[in-house]
C-alpha cells in the first residue's frame, strides 16, 4: 500500500489554455517571470517579433526575426530607426550648482572635452557627454561614459540656486558610478527605504494564484471573481536594483540628494533624417485647458494649474512654434549636438491612422521659412528646454491618470461615423515630454552627421501609447545588434565593449572568452581552426595588459641599446677629436646637466598632462594629444594624397624631441583607432592590427593589387603533450577500475593543468613578436561597411607602438596596417585613422 503505484494520483495544477490565457493569469505570470529579468513596457510587443536576450538584469530584444540587415541601414540613412532605450539608468542629484560642481569636477577632467560646467550645458540648453572617473584619479581608474541634462534655471535670478541634474549611464555602468557618487558626496544610507511605487506583496500575489489556480467545479466563476479582484499591474522597479535597497541618499555635509530614477523615465531613440517627420506625424501640442473635466479625479488638474499663468501659457505656445518648424529641417544633423526642447503633448492614441503608413516630409509646406533659418543659426532658446516632466508628482499623476486602453476602444465603438477621430477633449490626458537632440557622426571628414535622431523621455505608463504611434508611421524597429552597428557606422566607441579599462568592459570581455571558448569546445577538433597552428595566441580575448606591458619592455631595450651605442660613439668622439687641453671630466658634467634638464622638463610635461604613474593600462581621451596624433598618421604625399604635412594642420612635427615625452610620460596606453582595408576581406572581432616590414611596402610599390603578405604556418607544440596526458588519464582510469590501492597511487599523481588541442595555455609569451608581423593592437568592431563599401574595423592600438611604426614609416606610407583575422594566415593591408 506504501508503494507509489497504489497511491492516488494528485490533480494536475496546470490550468487548461483558456484559464491561462484569461487577464489575471497574464499577470500573475508576468510578474513572476519579471523577478530575475525585469521587462519593459514594450517587451511583450518586442517578445513577438525579436529574438530576446537577458542580459544586465533585463530581458530585452537583441535582433528581429525577419531579415532586416539592410532594411534597418536604409532606414538609419534614408529613413527612421526607433529603439526603446528604456533600460538605461537615470541618477538625480538635486543641490546647490555651486557644491554640486565643486564635487564632479573631481570626477571628470577638461582635457577630454567640455565637463559639467561648460556654459551651454549647465544652463540647461544642450545635453552634455563625458568619462566619468574615480575621484581625483584621471586618467587611470575609469567608470564609464555618460551623458547628462541640467534642468533649466527658473529665471528667479538667486546665486545659490537648488539645481537638479540627470545622469544617464549604461545598466553595466550604473552600480559603480552610483557607490563612487554617494562616496564623494558623504552620502549616507537612510534607516527607511523610500520605494516610489507601491510593490504588489509576495503574500498578495500567492493568494492570487491560490485563487487562479484552486481546482472545482465552479472555477470559471472564481476566476472571474479573483480578475475583479486583481489591481492593474504597474510596471514598477529596474533588474540593476538590489533587492530591499534604498532609491535616495542624502549628504548630511553638502545637503545633496541622490535618486535613482531608473524605469521611473522611459526613453526612446529615433535615428535617421525623417526623424522630424515622424515626431511631428505622431505627437501633437497639448491645447490650452482653464477648466477641470471631471472635480472628481484629479486628471489633468496640474495642467489646469500652469494654464492659469499667461508667462507658461506664452512659453507652451513658443514651444509648440518650435516643435512644428522641425518640419521644415531636412535633417536633424542640422540642429546644434544636444539641443532639449520641451514639450506637453495630448495622448498619441487619439491621432493613430487607420493604417500604418510612412512619414515623408513635405516641401511645399516650408519652403524658405525664415523662422527655419532662424531656428539654424539661434537654436532653441534656454527657456524652450523647460518640462514638467522634472517634477514627479506631476509625472506620478500623469501615470496615475491614464486612460486605460479598454475605455478608448469602448469610445470609439460609440463613434456615429466608425474610423472618424475620438475627440476627448478636456478629458484628454496632457503628458509632459523632453526632445534631445543626438549628434550622430561628429568624428572624422566622411559622413558628418550621419546616424543623428532624437531621443524622447516621457514619464513611465506611457510607453506603448507612444511606441504604436512611432511604428504607425513607418519607423522601423531595431535592438541591440542595431545600436552596434549604429555605432559602428559612427565610428564611436560602444558600451561596454569598448571600455577596456573600466570594470564593466573587463567584466564583459570575461563573458565574451567564456561564451566562445565553449563554443569552441562543442567542435570536434577536426572541424575548428588550430589557432596554435595559425599564430593566434589569443583568439577570444584581447590580452591589452600583456600587449602593453610588452610594447613597455620593448621600447626599454631599444632605449637601452641606443644610449650604449651614442656613448660608444661619443668616447671614440671625444678620442680622436677633443683637443689634449680640454679635460674630458668637464665634458661629462656638462651633458650630465644637459640630461638633467631634459629629465626635468619631461616630469613637468607628466604631470602637466596626467601621465600613468602606475602598472595598469588605460585609453588615452586627452583631445589635444589625440589631434596630434591623428596628423601624424596622415600621409604627408604620393598619388592621390593631399599634401597635409603636421605644420599646416597647426600640430608638431614628428621629432625626437616631441616623441621623448611622450614614451616617459604614456608608457602603457591604449589609443582609439578605425581602420578600412584596401583590397577585399572584412575583419573580424579580436582580429589582430600588425606593423608591415619594409619588404611588405617594396612589394606594394610593384604590384598595386598586392593584398598583403601570408604567415607562415607554426607548428602545434602542445599536441605530442595532450596526446600524453590522454594515455595517462586513460590509464589513471583503469586503476581505479582494478583496485584500491592503485587508486589511491593514482590520486597521488598530480596531474598538470588541462591543455585543450589548438589553443594557447596561459601564461601567454610575447604577444608583439609571436608572428612575423610585430602586433600593435586588436580589433572590437569589424564587418563590411555598407557605408564605405568596404571592409572597416575599429579597435585599439598600443600608443608606444604606434609611434615607433609612424617614425619609422615613409612618407606616403604613413598609417599603413596589416590585419589578420584569427582563423586566417592571409595580412590584408588597411588605413588606419584616429578621429577626434
């Protein structure tokens, strides 16, 4: 009777697909699938159409099901792109401008651009970009790029003005900037979390599926009961967030006040030159309302409010003047990097066509409008920029008071003339929004401005009723792979993959190494490249400290071995050509001063610039040494060159006594390069950037369709081993099979470390002369550019490398490179660029 043969089956808990399918089922199961992963508000519509990927705590679309490579390019170049930048994280610090300057300015340096104090951004009128770094360690000790907005000045005119200013940083990125800020601002942890939404309970949300889920015979009717019964779900909370952690902080020193609103301000990114015209399609101006619809609820009662003051009903009615010339732009490239423009719009909803369509612009509408001109040459003015969507009570009750959309649908079923436009009036919701302007490709001579958009943040709760409207349109959706190839085609680095030096670009190449080393595992050895073969040391890693620190020792010996060899030169010198008067020891003393002096200047300049004084690499972003190098590596003649020596683009001339400080002063830094091949071929990631000989550059000379030079294939040293420790984990096992004893001798034995057929183990050797073709740096970017027509790659160099190749490079030769894909023995001669 014990046995579970005999005993009586239990129910089965799994409800038939009609149950599950009811609306307080969804939610359940939503809500219980968000728990690791948080979602969007437009996952489910991303869910259905895209492959989703999990990945910085959420679940977010990585690359539509359909082909649409080309399509989601044409639409970036010709068209509009649309991508939900929701899972970005967003930290308020709220303080005097005064205090809250003197404390970033610790964490950023304006040798790499304008900080937070450049006027433009700090008046609230453009929308700022920089580096963040650990306080006072510039340049070492990276946390990653940001992007941040000032909220405009009230015009109340007081020197110590409360300020408010919104940090937008990657999800990676977000947990190390947020300990850095509360550290350099003494904030300290508040006894109470202060949760800005009511979270639905674990308790609650078990009764509701113990009522979903109990089994009888009037379960249909206890469903129905249980869905009256289930509040609406809000979305609500981030994936970054540690459970039961606090969302403000406040320095009882400086009287800061840091907030995390993340998820609490969605945000939406439109790319390519129709942008304006999907915009001005999609959304329109609030109308001006003196009067409540309903003195029940409290919907639209803020915007009552603000309609009572002339000074913000003339300031809306600007806005609107300025948001409907966009129409006039062909591009939004034309408008000033980062300009804000804020707005009140009405619901989207109401305005959707019938059917989806494309926004194309129309010219005869503005045609040499001198407010267009205008708008051009002034840009939007500072008073333009102000939203209500900095204030979160009016954002709360924005997402609070939203029409569901089950009572628009039951209003346009009562329509006299089905298909005419639902007109709510006073009941329609007023939803404050900010426009900023993205700049696209600002870097380099090709292609200015492409890639530029806007991006849109509106209070949460509103993200579909945007999203269907945008779609409606003709924008194409995008996900993750498009917004690297946005970038790629930019040339710009991309988060976090081209932030080698900070915590999250280490953390992601780590991830990186794992995925493709067991992707490499799963092969059998007979289907995958012997990368021990082929001269690849490391085919799924980037080994930058190694490649540094080697390109350091490097550049010592050469240091060494000239100096003897200047000595010796000198000794015959002074030999043969100083008079028998002159006392060699006073000849001694003077060069002794003369090092003296240039050692002196040298530290000078290091510490003028911010040099490494440590062991660990990092990525140059000075500005002013990065145009200097970017002329060095033009070529300064032959056919079909501009003649652009350094002088007449305002730099140094490469001398000895320009390079010298710069070996003392960067000894391991990486510089930022992209690079398009010649010939055919397109890189690949982790692809290796090598310096060419000079036989490679005769050859060249002969023969125009040269492509580049072949590695000779190397010999599999580790095979004859792993062949050897086969036959003794083979016989270690029959020991055990055979007894005891043998086993226990067998555990004695100690095994060395697994070796895996056709890859390097670590320790790693010389990474720059491993292959006949000294290594400068690796690829993080490469394919074939749509844009170009031919293959282009970006990466990063060694800087002392760089340097040593550029000094000793022809004329017409300078920035030459050879590329080498890992799985290849076939160099490919490429043009390498740093665009600043």
């Amino acid at each position: 009777a014990e046995k579970a043969v005999h005993q009586k089956k239990e129910h089965s808990k799994n409800k038939c697909r009609k149950a599950r399918r009811r609306h307080v089922n969804l939610v359940v199961e939503f809500n219980r699938r968000q728990k690791k992963n948080i979602w969007l508000e437009t996952h489910i519509w991303h869910a259905k159409r895209f492959h989703m990927v999990k990945k910085w705590g959420y679940c977010l679309g990585d690359r539509p099901t359909t082909k649409s490579y080309r399509a989601c390019y044409r639409a970036m170049t010709k068209h509009c792109l649309l991508q939900d930048l929701s899972y970005y994280c967003c930290l308020e610090l709220n303080g005097k401008e005064e205090e809250l300057l003197k404390v970033l300015a610790r964490m950023c340096s304006i040798d790499t651009g304008p900080t937070f104090a450049a006027v433009p951004c700090l008046s609230g009128r453009l929308q700022g970009s920089l580096v963040l770094y650990r306080a006072d360690r510039y340049p070492e000790d990276v946390l990653g790029p940001i992007t941040f907005i000032w909220k405009p000045k009230d015009g109340s005119g007081i020197p110590y003005e409360t300020r408010q200013l919104w940090i937008w940083t990657h999800p990676s990125l977000k947990q190390d900037i947020l300990t850095e800020l509360k550290a350099v601002f003494q904030c300290s942890e508040p006894v109470e979390t202060c949760s800005p939404e009511p979270i639905v309970t674990l308790l609650q949300e078990e009764k509701q599926t113990d009522v979903a889920m109990s089994v009888s015979k009037k379960r249909k009717r206890e469903d129905h009961e249980g869905e009256k019964a289930v509040p609406v779900k809000k979305i609500i909370g981030d994936g970054t967030r540690v459970p039961l952690q606090s969302y403000c902080w406040t320095s009882q020193t400086t009287g800061v006040v840091i907030s995390d609103l993340t998820m609490e301000i969605l945000r939406y990114r439109l790319i390519g030159p129709l942008s304006h015209c999907v915009l001005t399609e999609a959304l329109k101006t609030a109308s001006v309302q003196t009067e409540m619809a309903d003195a029940e609820t409290e919907l639209n009662n803020w915007w009552v409010e603000n309609c009572k003051n002339s000074e913000k009903v003339s300031l809306h009615q600007r806005q609107e003047a300025i948001f409907e010339l966009l129409q006039g732009i062909s591009s939004p490239s034309e408008i000033a990097a980062g300009t804000i423009l804020g707005l009140t719009v009405g619901d989207p909803r109401v305005n959707l066509p019938k059917k989806r369509s494309k926004a194309m612009p129309n010219p005869e509408k503005y045609q040499d409008n001198e407010k267009v001109r205008q708008l051009l040459l002034e840009g939007v003015p500072v008073e333009c920029a102000h939203s209500f969507i900095w204030d979160q009570t009016i954002c709360k009750n924005v997402t609070e008071n939203k029409i569901p959309e089950q009572d628009l649908n039951h209003m346009r079923g009562e329509l006299l003339v089905p298909g005419s436009q639902l007109d709510l009036g006073p009941r329609e919701s007023k939803i404050p929004i900010l426009l900023v302007q993205q700049p696209g490709k600002v870097a380099g001579e090709d292609r200015p401005g492409w890639g530029s958009g806007w991006d849109i943040y509106l209070p949460k709760g509103w993200g579909m009723a945007f999203w269907i409207p945008f779609v409606y349109r003709g924008a194409r959706v995008g996900g993750l792979q498009e917004g690297l190839k946005h970038s790629e085609y930019k040339r710009t680095p991309h988060v976090p993959n081209d932030f080698p030096d900070c915590p999250a670009g280490i953390q992601f190449a780590k991830e990186l190494e794992n995925i493709l080393l067991e992707k490499f595992k799963r092969r059998p050895p007979a289907k995958r490249a012997n990368y021990v073969k082929l001269g690849t040391l490391a085919p799924f890693l980037c080994p930058w400290g190694q490649l540094t620190k080697d390109w350091e020792v490097r550049n010592k010996t050469q240091e060494e071995s000239v100096v003897t060899s200047s000595a010796d030169s000198k000794s015959c010198a002074t030999e043969s050509q100083v008079p028998c008067d002159l006392k060699p020891g006073l000849m001694i003393e003077d060069s002794q001063g003369d090092m003296m002096e240039e050692m002196t200047k040298i530290q000078n300049l290091c510490k003028e610039d911010g040099a490494a004084t440590s062991s660990g690499f990092f990525v140059l972003r000075s500005r002013k040494l990065l145009k200097q190098l970017s002329a060095w590596c033009r070529p300064t003649c032959g056919k079909g060159q501009r003649a652009r020596p350094a002088s007449k683009l305002g730099q140094k001339e490469m001398t000895e006594d320009a390079l010298l400080p710069i070996f003392k002063c960067y000894p391991r830094v990486l510089v930022w390069v992209s690079l398009s091949l010649l010939r055919k071929g397109s890189p690949e990631l982790h692809a290796m950037i090598c310096i060419p000989t000079q036989e490679d550059y005769l050859q060249l000379n002969k023969d125009q369709l040269f492509c580049g030079p072949q590695e000779p294939k190397h010999s599999d040293i580790f095979k004859h081993k792993i062949l050897k420790l086969k036959e003794r984990k083979k016989n270690n096992r029959k020991a055990l099979e055979s007894g005891a004893s043998d086993a226990l001798e067998a555990k004695a034995v100690e095994e060395p470390k697994e070796l895996i057929l056709g890859l390097w183990p670590d320790p790693l050797p010389d990474v720059t002369s491993h292959c006949s073709r000294i290594l400068l740096g690796f690829v993080t970017q490469g394919d074939f550019s749509l844009a170009a027509g031919c293959g282009e790659a970006l990466g990063f160099v060694n800087l002392t490398g760089l340097l040593h190749m550029l000094s000793s490079q022809p004329a017409d030769k300078k920035g030459l490179v050879l590329l080498r894909t890992p799985a290849s023995l076939q160099y490919r001669f490429a043009r390498l660029n740093i665009e600043v």
